[in-house]
C-alpha cells in the first residue's frame, strides 16, 4: 500500500458497505442504504461518513487512497430481473434456434418435469439472423463468408432498435476471420451499438456455451457500462490517483475498460470476494476449509474454500444461462434480512425469495413497509437491539415490526405474534442450511470439516443455529463481519483469466508450435 489509505466498496442491494483501511492503522467501517438508481449516492452517503469520522475533507481522503476498488450486482441484478439491453445474434445458418434447444437438456431436479417453463431466452427469435458462410474444425474456410446476409441483419436490427449484437459462428475458435469481418460490418453500419464475439469473449469449443457466454456479455455490457462510466467519474472528480478497480466473478480485480467489454466477469462481482475473506480470517487459527456465509439485507450467498483454495467454476447454468467464464462458486439464496414471510395459496408459511430491499425496507424501519420481514422477526424476538443497524442511525421500531407479524403471518394462522417471529426465523434458517448443504454435501464436501465464517449485517443473529443444524464445530465471527466483503476486495489482487482452445492429439505428431503461439498470444 504506497498511500495512505485503501477504500473497498461493496454495493448490495440493500446497503453498501466500505472498508477503508489504513497503511499501519486502524480498518474503518461504514455503511449506508443503497441506491440502486445511482450508486453514486450511496457511495457519496458513506464517504461523508468517512470525513466526519477522520475530519478529513472527501477529496483528501480519495486523494490518499492507492486503490478505490468497487464490488457491484448491477450485473447480476439486470440478469435476474431480465433489465439488460435489446440484443441481437448473428449465428451460423441453421443454428438459430442452438440456445434454445440448450443441448436438450432440463437442469438437475426438474429433468422430467414436463410443467418446468423454458428457460428465458436473451435474445428473441426475430432477433436470431442466420449468416451463411462456413469453418470447419480445422480452421479451414469451407464455405465464403456472406456479407449480404450481415448487412441484411444489420438493418433488421437498426429497425428493432437492437442496442446490442453477439456473433458467434460456428468453430470460430480454430478461425475468428468470419466473426471478425462480421464485428467489422456492425460496428461500421451500427455506431453506438455495443457489439461481442464468441471467439473473443469465450474462445473455447462448445458451440452453446460460447454462444450463450456471449450472449449474456451483451446482454449486460452496456449496463455495466453505463454504470462504470458514473462510478469512474464520480472517483476522477474528488481527485482519485488511479483508475477504480472493479471485482470480478473470477476473484480478482480488473479496470474498468475491460468490465465494460466484459460484463460477464462481473456477475458475481459482490460476493466473489468472500472466499478471499474468509481464509484471511481463519489463517492464523491454521484453518484452511472454510464456508463463508453473507447474510445481508437481500440475499445469503454461500461461498466455499478447500484446503486454501476457493471453488472455481466453469460451464455452470447461472439463473438458467450456461456461463463458461471461470467464477467463484456462489450459492446465492432469497433470504435476506428484509426477506418477505408471507402464507402461500396452501395456507402455509413461506420466506423470500423476494424482499422489502432498502426502500421500503422491513417495517420496523418505519419507511412506510408493511410486510412482515426477517428483521421485524428478529426484532420481535429480542434478536435485534432497536438501535444496532448503522451504528443507531436507524432507530428500529418494534410496534410496526409486531404488528406487521400480526397482520401477515400470526392473524392468519391463529398464532401468537412470538411463534410467528419464531416460525419466520426457523424457516429461514432451514433455507440457508439446505443453501450450505448444496454447496458442500452435494458437492462431495462434509460440512462438518468446514469453519463457518460469519459475513453480512445479518448473519450473527443466525449463524449458530445453522452450525447447530448442520454439525459444524467452529465459528468465526471477525469484528468487521458486516463488511467483509468489502474487505475481501480490498486484499485481494489483479487477476484476468486468458483462455484458448487447441483441439489436437498429444502425441509424437502434437502440433507443438500452434501450442507456443496461443501461449505467446495469451
């Protein structure tokens, strides 16, 4: 750390958390509500919070950090909510409909469900434009690109008002020369347009992985974009001495040039950096397997760490898109401090998948929330001190938060306003030990030889009951537990992931030199 300070900022969905650590001094932390319509806000909100706390003006303080490093769910928020940009495909003719039929397959547990619906689709068949022209496996040219058809999809899009374009042919990895020539045509006739290729994004064979990698990039770039370009500026005008360095899915940090082009990588940009944390924390206890587990105001998220090394994915369906990129395994589950209890159609007791978020937030925040939340629980249960969220700066109300239990949950069951709190708790607790379950057990992982490493806001009201539940011994619980994330990006490093396919024997006759130049290349 050359300057003064290191400030890691990890935007949730519903506070945003900073550690700000000191060169040989303290680590500060802070936290407000996030602002999802501009998270320069809420950034803002916690800086003046910083130069209240060191007497320092904002300016200073940025001035004085080597690094600004920001983890965010822009990306995966546009995902799950399907707000991404209209995008459209250019493909190989006769494989229009290759990320539909997704290899003809259901994912695990819905395989014979005929009622299971589709998978959502990113990119709407009108908006799937064949392209003749043909690459065989061996790089070969089999057939002319057709520039025609190119063109002829370029003014279907311009028509569409297509914001974005994926190109990805088939077997361009052993010859990106069609894809190039294509990427060349749209940014030609379509300016402003965001455009991707296959052989660029995720240059590895499998035609639907690339395809649906590729896909999803577009699908979410110029979101990310966007939101890069308001971040970085904010930072360039209170004096930063360096680009803000972004969190990847993949563990490590990257500018912001490349998240613009790259906005795959940034999936899991907020909770990536949890392993990271977590095997910090328990290094000097000799521990190195552990299962770090976040619990904020929106989600839980589940991250796991063998013998020192974090678990890194490849080819996963992510919200039902295969992902080829390298990511940290997150398991991420609705359940969440302002996860929502509601009774079902069958007259049972459910909890999340969908939350009060920070506006209105639960209804003991007193923002005019009326539905019951895990957090009115936990303060309805003596769980929760009415002044513990944000240092006291929220003064939580526990009138509204029992009488929100009454009205939703207690009334119409006939139960007590306690075993209603008591019913909500449990019940989330059983959600997120089956959320630990799949992470470890299913994976061939016994829970029992993991540490539990408490993250996130909410955690600490929970944490020993899912031990309990789940048979682990030891639980870490570090003093800046509620932003750990953020101090996961802070002692966390560069890191970019460089892929490229060589299909070949090896054997005596192994074409050695293709071998070197994709290594030279990379």
């Amino acid at each position: 750390m050359k300057q003064r300070f290191r400030l890691g900022v990890d935007a949730g969905g519903t506070f945003t958390d900073f550690v700000l650590a000191e060169h040989n001094g303290p680590l500060r932390l802070f936290k407000s509500p996030s602002t999802p319509e501009d998270g320069t806000k809420a950034i803002a909100a916690g800086l003046q919070q910083m130069a209240e706390a060191l007497d320092m003006p904002v300016g200073d303080i940025i001035k004085n950090c080597d690094l600004c490093i920001n983890g965010t769910t822009v990306a995966l928020n546009a995902l799950i909510e399907l707000k991404g940009v209209k995008v459209g495909l250019l493909c190989t003719a006769g494989h229009e409909d290759s990320i539909e039929i997704r290899l003809g397959h259901k994912e695990e547990g819905y395989r014979y469900d005929a009622s299971y619906p589709p998978a959502p689709q990113l990119v709407p068949r009108h908006l799937r434009r064949p392209v003749r022209g043909r690459v065989l496996a061996d790089g070969s040219e089999h057939e002319a690109l057709n520039e025609d058809d190119i063109l002829a999809a370029i003014e279907h899009f311009r028509a569409e008002g297509v914001e974005s374009v994926a190109i990805s042919f088939v077997w361009s990895v052993r010859n990106p020369a069609h894809e190039q020539r294509a990427r060349e045509l749209v940014a030609e006739h379509l300016p402003g347009v965001f455009v991707c290729s296959g052989s660029e994004v995720y240059p590895q064979v499998r035609e639907y992985t690339r395809t649906s990698t590729t896909i999803v990039n577009a699908y979410l770039s110029p979101v990310m974009g966007r939101y890069v370009q308001r971040i970085d500026q904010f930072f360039a005008e209170l004096g930063a001495n360096s680009p803000v360095r972004y969190f990847q899915s993949n563990g490590g940090l990257a500018v912001g040039n490349i998240m613009r082009e790259r906005a795959v990588n940034a999936i899991n940009s907020g909770p990536a950096s949890a392993p990271q944390a977590g095997l910090y924390i328990a290094r000097p206890f000799g521990i190195d397997n552990v299962i770090t587990v976040d619990m904020g105001g929106t989600s839980f998220d589940i991250t796991l760490a063998k013998d020192g090394q974090t678990n890194l994915n490849r080819n996963i369906d992510f919200l039902r898109h295969r992902i080829g990129v390298p990511m940290i395994h997150v398991e991420t589950l609705g359940a969440g401090g302002g996860s929502i209890a509601h009774i079902n159609t069958f007259g049972m007791l459910e909890v999340g998948p969908h939350s009060a978020g920070a506006s209105p937030g639960p209804a003991c925040y007193g923002k005019g929330g009326e539905r019951a939340t895990v957090t009115d629980a936990n303060l309805a249960l003596g769980y929760l001190r009415p002044d513990a969220v944000l240092g006291g700066s929220i003064r939580l109300d526990q009138p509204k938060a029992r009488a929100a239990i009454a009205a939703n949950v207690a009334e119409p069951l006939g139960i007590s306003v306690e075993r209603a709190a008591y019913g909500i708790s449990t019940l989330v607790n059983m959600n997120m030990a089956n959320g630990i379950r799949r992470i470890s057990i299913e994976q061939g992982y016994d829970p029992r030889d993991f540490a539990l490493i408490c993250a996130g806001g909410a955690t600490g009201m929970h944490i020993t009951a899912l031990a309990e539940e789940l048979g682990i011994h030891t639980v870490l619980v570090p003093k800046f537990a509620s932003c750990l994330c953020a101090f996961g990006q802070v002692i966390s490093d560069v890191k970019y992931n460089f892929l490229a396919s060589a299909p070949m024997r090896l054997h005596r006759e192994a074409d050695l030199a293709t071998l070197n130049r994709l290594f030279d290349d990379m």
